[in-house]
C-alpha cells in the first residue's frame, strides 16, 4: 500500500515536470516557429526591413513576458494564457505584415543583414529550446536566455527602425549575438 502510494506521488511529481517543461518548451518552440516565418518573409521579399524591426520588437515584447512568466520555474494557467495571446497577436502580425502588400528586396544589403541577424535568433531559440527537451536547461536557466533574447530582438528592431541594416549597426547586433551566445553555451 505505502509502495504505490510513494510511486503515484512519484509519477505525479514527475509528470508535473515533464509538463512544465512541455509547456516551456512549447512556448519557445512558438518563439521558432515566428523567427523562421519572419526570415522567409524577408527572403521573398513579403517583409520589407522596416516591418521585420517592428515585428523584432514585438518578438522581443514576447521574449521578455516569456522571462518574466518563467522565472520562478514554471508557468501558471493565468500567464500560460497571457503569453499565448501574446504569440497569438505576433503571428497574426506577422501575417498582416506578410500580406499588406509591401514588398522588399531580399536582395539588397539591408535585407540580406536582416536575414542573417534573424537566421542566428532562430538559430539560438532552438539551441534553448533543445536545452529545455534534454534537460541541460531549468525553466529559470531558460527565463535568463529569453531575457536576453530580447535584448537581442530590441537591437535588431533599433537597427531596422529607419527601413535600413547598415554594416556597423549589424556589427553592434552581432555582439549582441555572441553575449547571447556565450551565456546559452554557459548554461547548457
């Protein structure tokens, strides 16, 4: 009798983590998911500069209610659902932004800036994002990488502010980049 009730409390232990986790994971997996569709946007020429820094900005509003939601290790219902309308509203930003008829040239410098400093947030969301599936990162450890990751949205959104990503704006993001980098490489 004392045996399955230790093991239920066990499971039920253990399934609360795997589905704090699950949750946390899912969050970022979002935060992917959106990174991606911006690039391809900005790839096609559907997304211009401009509109990619504004929608950076609103993935860096995003990252940092993610930080704040999980920094005491797990998500609530109430800022589960807060951070989900949140997504919800940047996705369909995205769409709108995608399909307003403005169109960019993936091909200009600018753009091609934009791509990569875009390309490496997808890039470290996944790295974060694998860190929370394997177990190499607490739901606090990825709190502080969702923090900043949104240091790093907010300089690319600045750089893009004007429609434009010149090289020494890109090398100020890149070292954005890297202490963004350094700190995931630490926790992991």
């Amino acid at each position: 009798m004392k045996t399955s009730l230790i093991a239920a409390a066990a499971l039920a232990l253990l399934t609360g983590a795997a589905m704090a986790q699950t949750t946390a994971q899912t969050t970022v997996q979002r935060d992917v998911n959106h990174q991606q569709r911006v690039e391809n946007g900005l790839q096609s020429g559907k997304l211009t500069t401009r509109e990619a820094g504004a929608l950076e900005r609103e993935q860096a509003r995003v990252d940092k209610l993610q930080a704040k939601d999980m920094k005491d290790g797990k998500l609530s219902t109430a800022e589960r659902q807060q951070l989900r309308t949140a997504q919800n509203k940047a996705s369909r930003d995205i769409e709108t932004a995608k399909t307003n008829g403005v169109n960019g040239n993936p091909l200009s410098g600018s753009s091609q800036r934009m791509q990569a400093d875009v390309q490496r947030n997808v890039n470290q969301e996944k790295r974060v994002e694998a860190g929370l599936a394997n177990g190499s990162l607490t739901q606090r450890e990825a709190a502080r990488m969702e923090q900043g990751q949104a240091h790093v949205d907010r300089a690319e959104a600045h750089a893009a502010a004007d429609g434009h990503v010149g090289a020494g704006e890109q090398k100020q993001v890149q070292r954005a980049e890297n202490r963004q980098s350094g700190r995931i490489h630490r926790a992991k």
